[in-house]
C-alpha cells in the first residue's frame, strides 16, 4: 500500500497534526522533520480528497469529515477556499499541543540545569502521559513498519530547542548531565556525571578514621570539606585503608574523590593542598571513573611499607634484630585472617610476601621495624603472630611475645596509571 492510501487510513479513523501524523512515517525521507513529513502527506491527501470529490469516487461530506481529521490552521484556510464545511478535531496522540508541549518542556529543562554547570547535556523521556499508548494503538492497528515513536521523537525536539536557549552541544555518548522528562509525573529528573578527582592524603593523628564513622573526624570528612565548593556529596575511594589508629605518613595513600551530583565541575583543583590539624590532602589532577578502580584496585598486587615500634618484654639485642632482618627477606607469610577483624572478614589463610625489614633498637625492650609487604598484609599480626593465626611472626622468630605498640603507614606504591600519567578527565 502507498504512503498516502495508508495514510488515508488512518486519518479516516484518527484525527492528526502533522507532527504525529509525520511520526508514523518517519523513517521515510531522512531529514524532513516529522512536522514537514506530516504537512506533505496532509496536503497530498487533501488534494486526493478533492481529486476523488470532482470526479465522484466519495461525497463530499464524506471528504469534510477527513478533513476535519487533520488538526492544522491551515486546513481551515484550505477549506473555506475550496468551498468545504469542516469541524477540526484535536489530535489523538499530543492533544493538538505538540508545538506548545515542545516549548513548555524545553523550558523546564532549562529551569531544572539552571543550578548546574555542565558543558554537554542529553534529553531522555521515562513517561509521556499516555501518547506512548495512544500512537502504539495506530501503529498496531495499522501495521506502520515506518514510525518512530513519539517519545524518541519529543526527546529529539526538546534537545533542539534547550540547545539553542542555553547554547549547549548534545552528547550522546557521555554527557554532563541529563534531563529526564516525566509528563504523566510533571517532573524532570537530572542524572548529574559525577566528579572525579585523583589525590594523595596523610593522617598526621592516631584515632582519625578514614571513612565517616563513630570517630569524631575522619579523612572522608576533610576531603567533603575541601571539595565543598563543587556542592555535591563527596565519597572517598582510597587505595586500600588503615586502622583508624594508624597514621598515614611518608609519600602518603593515594585516593580518588568522587562528587556526585555536583552542580561546579569546573573549578581550579589541581595541585591545591588542604590541611588541618588531623589530615593533608593534595589533589593532583581530574581523572575519570576508572581510576576508582585503579586505585582501589587488587590489594595483593599493591606494595607498603610500614614503621612498626614493636615491644618485647622479655628483651631484645642487636643480634636478635640483625637475624630478624635475614630471615624475613623474600618471606611469604601464611596469614589466616585476625581475630580481631573476624567479626567482618571471611575466615581464611592468605599468602603475603614479607619483602624486607630493617629494624633499629630503640632500648632493650623495644625496637623501630621499617617493614616493606605486599598488600593486604595485617603487620600489627605479622608482629604478634596472633596466637599462631600468623606464621611465620616476629613473635614466632624471637621466640618471645611481641607487640605493635604503635604503626604507621610511611609509603604505598602508585596506581600504574599514576605511573604513567594517563587517564585524565576534566570536568
């Protein structure tokens, strides 16, 4: 069947603007714009109505009653000129509201992004008040292998116009932001591209937490505080973590920040430091989502080293440290998980590798171990054994009881991607 006898069709049952009538032909003619597509179809039909009029095929009340089918000023117009009677009926799918739906939605997307900066930006439609169903009646009715459903269609249309009021380029692969229509609801939902920011920290104090916990201050809380400026929620993803009485020293931890929701995306981070009492930050530079993942990465595969104070009540010598050093050389530690974290890890033995240790005597009851390990190994257990949960121990070696009096973190190795400089991201 030809276009215009299936759209004939339609229009018998149906009534259209040209818009929604273009719809159901819009894989037809690339480029035309639904609105013109509608136009030339609804004029071709007219001038066929008219053709079969004069020659006697219908009558002409029955040629008014189609017309009265098209929803457009200008088959007013047209009528009166050809000497026809008609009653214009609004549109079964928009209402007769297509132009005006257009425009109002364009401009409520634009009043939702008024508090967000962004440079790219995508429309999307979660409901539109029933003209999904009412044009999927037509198209089943009539088996319209051509149309384009009206939802694509009011995305596309809204996306022209807040392009031209806020001057802003569509992206349809990864935008800053998008505006989700919701008709049936009233609403526009924002889905905001979160914020990365890829940064070193340092806990200068013990009993500083590194996520918000029941500790009074916590690394999280100085990152969100630094970073308040963007006006998102801000979430830390560390490479790795510390007892909260654990300090972070040395060349520090590295991180990625992420902002969600942020309404600035924009601003002047890079290579900034903050600094309080507790906590130093430095952000070095905006990165993309998959540094979360090369930082957080696998903590096996990441290398520390650790300053120990380790006290041994029944004494300690130089001899006892020097062999201390010997043996725990290229060491692999078979470690089943503490005690004291059972209550949230799984109950397993892991291997760990001991690289180095160098230790200083500090008396004769105590001594600095400076501890180089592969991630993931708990070292306050490598120096007490853990009741032999650990082997081999520093506890096990000496052959004494031993503990870690105090530990810090003084260097953690650097994502590869850090290493070699990639996977930058800005805004």
């Amino acid at each position: 069947m030809r276009i215009t006898e299936e759209a004939l069709e339609v229009v018998k049952h149906y009534p259209l603007c040209d818009h929604c009538l273009g719809s159901l032909f819009a894989r037809l003619g690339k480029g035309l714009g639904n609105e013109h597509r509608g136009e030339a179809i609804r004029r071709v039909i007219i001038m066929e109505l008219d053709r079969m009029v004069r020659e006697g095929e219908i009558k002409k009340e029955e040629a008014e009653k189609i017309m009265s089918n098209f929803d457009s000023d200008e088959v007013e117009e047209l009528a009166k000129n050809m000497g026809y009677s008609v009653r214009r009926r609004s549109c079964y799918v928009c209402g007769g509201k297509w132009r005006e739906l257009v425009e109002e939605w364009s401009k409520k997307v634009v009043d939702a992004l008024k508090e967000y900066e962004f440079d790219t930006f995508l429309v999307g439609c979660s409901d539109c008040g029933g003209m999904v169903e009412r044009q999927r009646e037509i198209i089943s009715a009539f088996r319209l292998p051509y149309a384009e459903s009206v939802k694509n269609s009011l995305k596309r249309e809204v996306g022209k116009r807040v392009k031209e009021l806020l001057g802003k380029e569509p992206d349809f692969e990864d935008p800053h932001v998008v505006a989700i229509m919701n008709l049936r609801e009233d609403k526009v939902d924002l889905q905001i591209k979160p914020v990365f920011i890829y940064g070193i920290y340092k806990k200068k104090a013990r009993n500083v937490s590194q996520s918000e916990w029941k500790y009074p201050y916590s690394v999280e809380r100085a990152v969100r505080k630094a970073l308040s400026p963007f006006g998102g929620e801000v979430v830390l993803h560390a490479s790795g973590r510390e007892d909260v009485d654990v300090r972070a020293l040395g060349t520090g931890r590295p991180f990625v920040a992420e902002v969600k929701r942020p309404k600035r995306r924009r601003l002047p981070v890079e290579g900034s430091e903050y600094e309080d009492e507790l906590v130093w930050l430095r952000f070095e530079r905006y990165v993309n989502r998959d540094w979360v993942q090369r930082v957080k990465g696998d903590e096996s595969k990441k290398e520390k080293v650790y300053l120990a104070l380790v006290y041994v009540p029944e004494g300690v010598d130089e001899g006892d440290l020097r062999a201390l050093e010997e043996f725990f050389e290229d060491v692999t530690i078979k470690q089943r998980t503490p005690k004291r974290v059972l209550h949230r890890r799984a109950d397993v033995v892991r291997e760990r590798k001991v690289y180095w240790v160098k230790a200083r005597k500090l008396n004769d009851k105590s001594f600095e171990a400076l501890i180089k390990a592969q991630g993931g190994l708990y070292i306050k257990e490598l120096v007490s054994g853990d009741e032999g949960r650990t082997e081999p121990s520093f506890s096990s070696f000496l052959g004494k009881e031993a503990t870690c009096a105090s530990l810090d973190v003084v260097w953690v190795s650097l994502p590869q991607a850090e290493l070699r400089g990639g996977g930058e991201e800005r805004g």
